[in-house]
C-alpha cells in the first residue's frame, strides 16, 4: 500500500534549477517536496559545468606554461600526472555534490524516478504525492546516437568522458559548439591527436561571424585540426582504429583516430514521467512548451531549465525556477511575472581564448533590420594584453543608432567569462556607449579594453568623445 502526502508544490527534477525553485517556494510560504531520480547533484555538479572546468584549469595550466618562453620563462618538458588531475576533479566533484545533497535533504526529498499518474498526482519512490501545481525540472540528456554505424562501432559521449582514466593517442571530435570546443581543446592540451568535424562554416556556428573563425583559426594554430563545412555520414572501424566517413565540397573522405567523441547535443529528458496523464504535452527536440510565465499548456504545470528547451544555461535554469516558483504560487490578481532573457541569456564558453555574449548578436539585430553601430577593438593593440602575453581575441560593443543604447556585446579573449560581467551590469541598467564611457577604469587593466569600442560606437554616432561628455547627459 503506497503512502500518500500531500504539498502546496511538488517539484520532479532536484538539480540547479529545481533546487532554485524549491527554495524560493519555500521562502514564499508553501510546503514543498522535490523527487529526483538520481544520482544526486544536478547535471552542471556531476557531468557539466564544474568537473569540465575543473579539467580545463589543467589543460590551460599546460599551455600557459609551454606559452611562458614569450615572457621569458623555459619550462622545459612538461609532464602531467593524468590520474591525478581526474582524482582531482572526482574529489572536487564529490565535494559540490555532497554541499547541495546537504541542501535537497532540507526538503521532503523522494529519491526515485517519477511518473504522474494525473493532473494532480505523481508517484515517486513508493509514495504517491498530490500537489496543487508542479514544476518540472528534469534538465536533459545527452542527444541519441544520429549517426549510422555510431552504436555499433563505439564512441563517448560527453559524460564518458569526463570519467576517462587513460587519454586515447587520437580523437575525433563530432561536432562543433561550446562542450566539442571546451572539451576537444582540452585533449589537444593532453598531447591527443585531435580532430573536430562539423557541418557549419565555423566553430560555434550560433555565434556572429567573427567570433567563430577567429576561435576557428586560434584551434587550427594550435595544431587542432577542425574539418568545417564537412558532413559526418557514418562511423566505422578499420582494426582498431575508429573511422568517421566525412563529405567535404563533394568529395568523400575517412578520418581515423583511436576514439570518438560525440559531442552533438542535448535534448530534453522526460523519459517515463508520463506526462500526457497530466495532459502536459512534450517534443523530443524542443522539450517542453512554456509561456514567458513558465506555465505549460496545463495551467498547474511549469517547467524549467533543459526540458524547457529555451536556453540550455544553469544560470537561466535557476532564473526560470524562481519565476516559476514565484509564479506558481501568486495568490494575487496582478500581472504574472515574466521571464526576460535580454541579458539573463548571457552566455560563455570556456576555450581559450574565451568567448563570451550578452543581448543582441549582429547576425540578430541585421535579422530584425535593427539599426545599429558597432565598435571593436583587438586584444593585439591593448597594453595590458601585450605585457601579459595575452593577446588574441579581440571586443566588440553594438549600439542603438537612436540614443546610443547598448544592445549587445561579445568577446573572443583572455577571461572573456569574467570580462562580460562589465556589459552585463551596463544593459541591466540600460546604460548608453556615452554613459559607460564615464564609469571609470583602473589602468592598466583588460577591463579597460572595453572602453575603446565605446567610444568608437560614441564617434560613429556623433556622441560626447572623452573629455566632452556632458555631465547632464552621461546621468
């Protein structure tokens, strides 16, 4: 006989953005519990952001170091203790996992997969529980296998290899966005023989242009070798060895190595929750459909994060939870709340050199026909850069050609994830390229850098220039 229990709010997925969810419930008053299927920790702590990042401070150690003779600094051979670096990584790993787990089991937490049984039931871990609204929280799962032959030939994927004990001689990498970026780059650093292959122009085929063939171009010198505009058709093996038969302009071609490693996305994952009982309808590509409230179809159900399939962010996961939470549980007649992803879809990706984005792309605002004026200076010609040997990439800062309002801005260079905090503060607070010219600079500094693409935005638009800036108008 199962047990029943009853909640204002039951939240199915315990990872960044349930945890987020259940905590602002919480504060707001509801009794809540969270079910998650297991392991414990959410995607980002075990198998994303924190132990790829915790790998990449190793592989970024060895460039520096083979880097340093620019400074004046001869390392000599370098070597590496690879089991080190994953016990590392594992005990790191353990150690976030362990701090959040403490923080779920401040909840009714029911550890085991869920699966609703009706709009207002769902049964998890021996129990059924009844709620007045739900939020799903699931995140997602690493994409099938689409490539013939994949399956049968043999290949990692992500999650696999985070938790290699021993480096392949040669890798193939399939695909081309942030974790084929971050994670090929790492194994090219280990002293693997690494390929990248993908279909589109360059690497991070979303992101303009120029941010894409130059990290591109920074791979290809590193000795990566990155196959773009080339079509992956099928996977075999020739003895040991693992093949990926690739069309290039027409022309077919194999390109061998020891692994595979497939980095070709991410979809969500509701598998088994039987959601069509609580009459919320899901895609297997696009997840499941929300309004900006976080509502589904259902008005009793939200979903968040990955399985929401706007932007697969574990900031914007956590954002979202709140809202959802918030949202959920109004007891008010005022407008819902709204999620606004202007600059809470601010995102980086973690090779070097960094690429980093908030608001508005070029490639969006010419879509749109939004009239714009764009600034860009290179890393090449800022003094800070060059005393520290750090020096590709360059910044770019896109504005409003009525006011100068700043609509977005990109990097491509040296902590480009930290560096985007500038302009994510400035368009929160709607700041024009004349108004951010008057935020001072310590010198010297890369922060600074972005001062140079302000100002040239200020002159393509007839603005104040430095030293002219009226007081009235940078207020």
């Amino acid at each position: 006989m199962k047990t029943r229990e009853r909640y204002d709010l039951v939240v199915v997925g315990a990872g960044s953005g349930g945890f987020a969810a259940a905590r602002t419930a919480r504060d707001l008053g509801a009794t809540v519990a969270l079910v998650d299927h297991g392991p414990l920790g959410g995607l980002c702590i075990l198998r994303g952001c924190m132990p790829s990042k915790t790998l990449l401070a190793s592989s970024d150690a060895i460039a520096d170091m083979r880097d340093a003779v620019e400074l004046g600094i001869h390392a000599g051979d370098i070597t590496f203790d690879f089991s080190y670096i994953m016990r590392r990584k594992a005990e790191l790993i353990r150690s976030f996992a362990d701090y959040r787990i403490e923080g779920l089991r401040q909840f009714p937490l029911y550890e085991g997969p869920a699966r609703f049984l009706s709009s207002r039931e769902v049964e998890a871990a021996g129990a059924i529980l009844e709620a007045d609204k739900f939020i799903i929280a699931t995140g997602s799962v690493v994409a099938p296998a689409a490539v013939p032959g994949l399956t049968e030939t043999g290949f990692i994927d992500s999650d696999a290899a985070l938790e290699l004990q021993e480096l392949p001689r040669s890798l193939t990498v399939l695909g081309g966005g942030y974790v084929a970026c971050e994670l090929g780059q790492f194994f090219s650093r280990m002293g693997v023989k690494t390929s990248i292959v993908l279909r589109s122009p360059h690497l991070l085929s979303g992101e303009d242009h120029d941010v894409g063939e130059g990290l591109t171009e920074y791979f290809r010198a590193e000795g990566i070798d990155v196959h773009t505009e080339t079509q992956i058709v099928r996977a075999g093996r020739r003895g040991e060895k693992k093949l990926a038969y690739v069309v290039h302009n027409g022309v077919e071609g194999e390109i061998e190595a020891d692994e595979l490693l497939y980095c070709l996305g991410r979809v969500p994952n509701f598998e088994g929750l039987n959601l069509a009982a609580a009459g919320v309808p899901c895609h297997n590509i696009t997840g499941i459909e929300t309004d900006e409230t976080m509502r589904t179809c259902n008005p009793d159900f939200y979903a968040i994060g990955d399985v929401a399939g706007k932007h697969m962010l574990v900031h914007v996961a956590i954002y979202e939870g709140e809202v959802a939470a918030r949202n959920a549980l109004s007891k008010t007649k005022d407008p819902p709340e709204k999620a606004d992803y202007t600059i809470t879809a601010a995102h980086t990706v973690f090779s070097d050199p960094q690429v980093a984005v908030v608001g508005k792309t070029e490639r969006e605002l010419q879509a749109k026909g939004v009239a714009y004026v764009k600034g860009a200076y290179d890393f090449a010609e800022h003094g800070k850069a060059q005393c520290i040997g750090k020096t590709k990439g360059f910044v770019k800062i896109l504005a409003a050609t009525d006011g100068g309002k700043i609509l977005g801005a990109a990097i491509l260079g040296p902590h480009g994830s930290d560096l985007i905090h500038e302009m994510i503060v400035a368009m929160r607070y709607d700041a024009t390229v004349v108004q951010f010219m008057c935020i001072p600079h310590l010198h010297p500094t890369l922060a600074e850098i972005w001062t140079y693409p302000a100002e040239e935005c200020a002159a393509k638009l007839k603005m104040a220039g430095p030293g002219q800036i009226d007081p009235e108008i940078a207020l």
